[in-house]
C-alpha cells in the first residue's frame, strides 16, 4: 500500500470522521492520526493494514462501522 500523508487526510474528510473517530476505526490514538496526517511520523505495518481496510469502506460503511465499535467498548 502506498502511504501519503495528505491523501491518508483526504480520505478521513471524506468519509466525514473527525480526527477523533478514525483513531476508533484504525485502533490508534488520535495523536497517532495527527502525526500521520502532518507526515511527522509513517504509520508502521499493523497499521497500514487497518488503513488500508479503512480506505474500503464507504462513508455509509464507515458510519456502520463506528457504531459497532461504540456498542462493543
């Protein structure tokens, strides 16, 4: 998967998640989701993983997907 920064913040606008809901979604910090974001730091591998099945999902999907993670923690 190739990582850019910008595109990674693109997305997260996209889908319509705040800098505090995709950390939920990617199972991170939202710090982590700043970093990333500025192009501070590079996700590591695991994480790329969970991005990359992130970047998957429509906007509906990642709604969904937020809720259940909600009603599990």
């Amino acid at each position: 998967m190739r990582w850019r920064p910008d595109g990674f913040g693109q997305h997260r606008k996209r889908l319509g998640l705040s800098a505090e809901q995709m950390p939920r979604l990617v199972g991170c910090s939202a710090l982590s989701i700043y970093k990333w974001e500025s192009g501070k730091v590079r996700p590591r591998q695991a994480q790329l993983d969970a991005i990359a099945r992130v970047r998957k999902l429509s906007k509906t999907e990642a709604s969904e997907a937020l809720r259940q993670v909600r009603t599990i923690a």
